[in-house]
C-alpha cells in the first residue's frame, strides 16, 4: 500500500490526530518495523488525554512509544516553536535508535495550504509544496500520504475504527494556514485539486532546473552576473545551506548583493544571515564563509610539524629556508594585527600593505598566519599566490580547506 523499503526501520511521528493514526494503521497491516513518537506540548487541555490514548494503543498493538514532555510557555511564534522542538525531538531519537527513515502524515491538504502559503509570503522555496522525501536535521523523511485527502483519511479511522482526536485549534482562523485550510482548501472541489496540484508539479519542474543550473555555476563574478536575479538569489541561498545556515536571503537582499559585484572595488565584506556568515568579493570571485572562522594561537618551544586546519609546516626541514631560526623560539604563530609591520631589506613595510600587493582576498587577511619571534617581532610571513600549487611546497603551504570557494 505505501511502497516503503521493509527492510528499514522507521520513527513515526504521531500526534493522535486522524492522519497519524491512518498511517499507523497502515503500517502495522504492512508490516512495517516502526516505532513511534508523540510530543506532548502541554498547550491544550486535551493533550494528557491524546497522549494517555496513544500509550493505551501503542501498548495494544506492542509498538515502542517515545514522548517528550514539553514545558515551554510561548508567547509568540507558536508554530515555529513547535515545531523546532518536535523535530529536534526525533532528530535526537533517529540518531540514538538508529531508525533509517522519519515518517510525516501530511496529507493532500497539507500539500496545498504549503503551496498556498509559500505564494502569500512569497519566499525563496527549494521545493513548492510538500516533498515526498527530503532531509530534516540529517533524518531522511517521508510522507507517504500526500495523495490522500484529509477527508478520506478521517473515512479510513472510521471505517477500520482507528482511534483519533480532532485538535480543535486547527479549526480556528487564528493562523494563516488555517485560515487557507477553513476557507479556501477545504472548499475546493476535485477539478480544482487536481489543477493546483499539476501546477505545483510544473513550478518544480522549473525549481529544478534552476537549481541545477546555479549548482554548477562558477564562483566567478562574471559567470554569476549573468544568471537572472531569481537565479542569482537561488545561487547563494544554496552556498548558505551548504554551510549549514538555514536563514535564508531574500531576493531582495541579493539584488543588493550584485550591486556589491558590480562595484569597481577589488574586496568587499558584507554580514548576512543575522550576522552567522559574510560574503566577500575578492577582485573577480565571490566567497560566502561561516562567520568566526578565525586563525588559532599557535605558541611553539621548539620547531616540530604543524598539521591544523589551517597550516601544514613541517619547521623542522623548511624553517631555516624560511629565516627562522632556533633562537627565534619560543616562536608564536598569530593572524594580523592593525599595525603589523614586517623587515624586507633593511627596512619596515606595513602588513596590510603586503597583503594588498600580493592581491590576497580580504577573507584571508583575518587569518593568514604570522610567524612572530620572542622578541616580538615577525620573522616570517608565507607568501600569498593565487596560483599556488601545493606540489611546489608539500613541506609549506597555508590550507583553504575550511574555505567554501
């Protein structure tokens, strides 16, 4: 019936609603290897008993229950809340049990009113609607239901008597999706489902093609300037998830963003995402980094081998071809600071000079190492190339492994 691996072991999430309760039925006649978890939200009066009901029948039918007690009051934001609590719920019990799938009742219904609200507030979406498979907090989640009505899973709890609880609140215009629920889904007849769902399936037909294109799409200025802005926008929302930062920039911040590649100024930093990363123009590439990635003290008695995120030094052959000597030590190897001056032939340079001389990307500057002597003063500063090949220098070479290029 539901077309699911049954050699996989699978976390259902339940709420005692009708289409939880649909599809736990679904797989117990299946047979599927499953166990449930329920998050008891404490926001209703209602939920001591949906949750008292859901243990009676996990017992009845000898299915392992999880549930987590919720005692957080909110104030604002209800639904966001919620829902980051449960996920990071079955986040915890996918990873410590070991389940190879996260099941989601979302129905037909739910697939609509997501569509519908992505339209209203017409957000930058990586899938229009509902996925029937996707990845949430590194569980791989399925929604097996998604062409089944939320009429038609009420009929199948009625007719094989599944229990189920009917959460009052979501019959309450007090949310947008309800609203969109009350007084535009629920009305719609099965012509119209149909239509709206086709339309769904074009628009991510387009989703994708788009995505695709800006995945192999260069870091090169001008290979970015000529995508379109939707296109553009798509471009760094998907760097951003690579980083692992899921707050995403709106078209209209990255309109503003390729004005900042278009500027005749070689380096430019700008903070986004509330300040967790910051894209840099570097001459003609552009660079999208976690914030706080910054160069970390390294403080030697003696020369040994550095092998970190940041440096590979081997100062045991290369340190005297570098000018640092044994009385150097105890040597201290430390990023810029505002003042740097560093000794060529006799005489003082800046080393922000430097570092604009040698055309080193302005993200790199904060972390470029600096060999500082006992005495305090920089013996040794590695030579930024950009043509830089780790086969000239297998001894020597400052690593960019942690950069996202």
């Amino acid at each position: 019936m539901l077309n699911l691996d049954k050699n996989k072991k699978y976390l259902l999430a339940c709420s005692f609603g009708p289409d939880s309760m649909a599809l736990f039925d679904m797989f117990l006649k299946d047979n599927y290897s499953f166990e449930v978890a329920h998050v008891n939200y404490h926001l209703r009066e209602e939920s001591n008993f949906e949750e008292k009901s859901l243990r009676d029948f996990c017992e009845k039918k000898k299915i392992k229950l999880h549930v987590f007690q919720n005692s957080k009051k909110f104030n604002s934001n209800v639904e966001a809340n919620c829902r980051e609590i449960r996920y990071s719920f079955f986040a915890n019990l996918y990873k410590e049990y070991g389940f190879d799938g996260l099941l989601i009742a979302h129905n037909e219904d739910d697939l609509i009113e997501t569509y519908l609200l992505q339209k209203r507030r017409k957000n930058l979406v990586f899938h229009y609607g509902l996925a029937s498979k996707n990845v949430i907090k590194d569980m791989v989640v399925y929604r097996p239901l998604l062409l089944w009505t939320k009429e038609c899973l009420l009929k199948y709890c009625d007719k094989e008597l599944i229990p189920y609880a009917i959460d009052e609140t979501n019959l309450q215009p007090i949310y947008l999706r309800n609203i969109l629920r009350l007084k535009t889904v629920s009305k719609m007849n099965s012509d119209e489902r149909k239509s709206i769902i086709k339309k769904i399936s074009n628009e991510n037909d387009k989703l994708e093609k788009i995505i695709n294109k800006v995945k192999h799409t260069s870091n090169d200025i001008n290979d970015l300037l000529n995508l379109s802005g939707i296109e553009f926008a798509y471009y760094l929302n998907i760097k951003l998830q690579d980083l692992n930062i899921y707050k995403p920039i709106t078209y209209k911040q990255s309109v503003e963003i390729v004005k900042m590649l278009k500027s005749n100024k070689p380096n430019i930093a700008l903070n986004v995402c509330g300040n967790k990363a910051t894209i840099f123009k570097s001459y003609d590439k552009l660079f999208i980094e976690k914030n706080n990635v910054n160069f970390e003290v390294i403080y030697l008695n003696e020369p040994c081998v550095i092998d970190n995120q940041f440096l590979f030094a081997d100062l045991i052959r290369e340190g005297q071809k570098r000018k640092i000597k044994n009385e150097d030590y105890p040597l201290t190897i430390r990023a810029y600071q505002k003042g740097d001056k560093y000794q060529i032939s006799n005489y003082d340079v800046l080393v922000r000079r430097l570092f604009i001389d040698w055309k080193m990307p302005l993200r790199l500057r904060k972390r470029w190492p600096l060999f500082v002597n006992k005495d305090n003063k920089i013996v040794y500063i590695p030579r930024y190339r950009e043509d830089f090949n780790i086969n000239n220098s297998p001894n020597f070479y400052v690593k960019e492994c942690f950069t996202l290029k």
